[in-house]
C-alpha cells in the first residue's frame, strides 16, 4: 500500500482562550462566533440560516440554506433532513439577537449584513472585519472553518460518541469526522498509555 502523507496535528485553543477570542469580538461578529462554535456548523451555514428555520419551542434548527460569497444555495440533503438540539441558554441568547430586529420575519437572516439587513454577510468579510481581528489582538491564528474543528475536538474530548458528533456536524461519514474534525491531545494520550501499562501489571 502506498503510503498517505502524513497529517500534521493542529494545535487546539483551550476553552479559556476560545472565550478570550468571544470576549474580543463585537457584535454582530462574537454571536456569530459564538454560533459556530456551540453547533459546529458551516460558517455559511450560520451566515444562511433564516429565523424561519429555528424552532425555538422544541429547541431545534434546520440548516436547510447556505451562504457562500453572498450567493444563497440548499444544504445537502442529509445536513437539512435532520435538525439540531440546542439548549435553553441558546434558545435565549438566539430570543435576544432576534429582540434586536423585532420586524424581522421567518425569511430573514438570523446574522444579516451590519449595514445592509436585506443582505447576508460573506464569509471573507465577516472574517476580516471580525474574527481575524479578535484571534490577532490575543495573539493567535483562526479561520472560521478552525471554530468548527475545535467544536467538534472538544465535544470528543468531553466523551460524546463520534456518531452524534458526525451528526451534529453534518457530516455523511463518521469517518470524515474521525479522520479531519477530532485532535487528541498529550494529556489523553498519557492516559491511553497508562491505561495500557495498567492492563499488563494487573496480569502478573
């Protein structure tokens, strides 16, 4: 067999710094972040999702549309066949960004264009004027695609199954999620090794 080039593990921001990034942010740019970072989704996902498409007596959202340079597009049929849990705290904070344009209707845009309500933000934009920002003002290096990879390492970290992670991310493969979305670290690597010392030693 050939052998795969080998993958470079990427270095994952603790919870704490990841909240620095948030605290950094200003709006409508950190609820955007905050977005990404509690569902895991496309950053085009967020930047299409309409306030049609939450369900926020059962706590549920349907990414049904996508964003990409402006341009509206359908999601794939397995992201937009399943919703995703949320938890009362997002339910509240997504009553409280919605507060803010107290006319806006299911067709809507939940994270509209600053200046320009009627249009979306793009994805370049809101990472110039937003993200990049904030992650260089605490001394790193993010790309929206990167909030989405932490949600999914940490969520690992926690000990969900990849199967729910895979879904919550959208993913039509768990192995996608397993090869490319999941970093392990030291610390859990140095208990896999002593897990495994441990099995030996019981055995003498």
């Amino acid at each position: 067999m050939p052998q795969a080039e080998p993958r470079v593990p990427r270095a994952v921001p603790s919870v704490d710094t990841m909240q620095k990034v948030l605290d950094t942010l200003e709006e409508p740019y950190q609820s955007l972040a905050w977005f990404v970072l509690v569902t895991g989704c496309r950053i085009g996902e967020a930047l299409g999702l309409k306030w049609g498409a939450i369900n926020f007596e059962d706590k549920l959202v349907w990414f049904l549309t996508a964003s990409y340079a402006g341009e509206e597009h359908l999601t794939k049929g397995h992201r937009s066949n399943k919703p995703l849990y949320l938890t009362e705290a997002e339910i509240s904070r997504l009553k409280q960004i919605k507060s803010l344009s107290p006319n806006a209707t299911e067709n809507d845009l939940v994270f509209a264009h600053p200046e320009h309500p009627d249009r979306p933000m793009t994805e370049q934009n809101a990472l110039r004027c937003g993200l990049k920002k904030a992650a260089e003002k605490i001394g790193i290096h993010l790309t929206w695609h990167q909030l989405r990879h932490w949600s999914g390492t940490m969520l690992y970290r926690a000990g969900v199954k990849i199967d729910v992670i895979q879904a919550r991310l959208g993913h039509s493969r768990w192995q996608t999620t397993a090869d490319w979305y999941i970093e392990n670290h030291a610390e859990g690597e140095r208990e896999a090794a002593k897990i495994a010392s441990g099995l030996l030693e019981a055995g003498k």
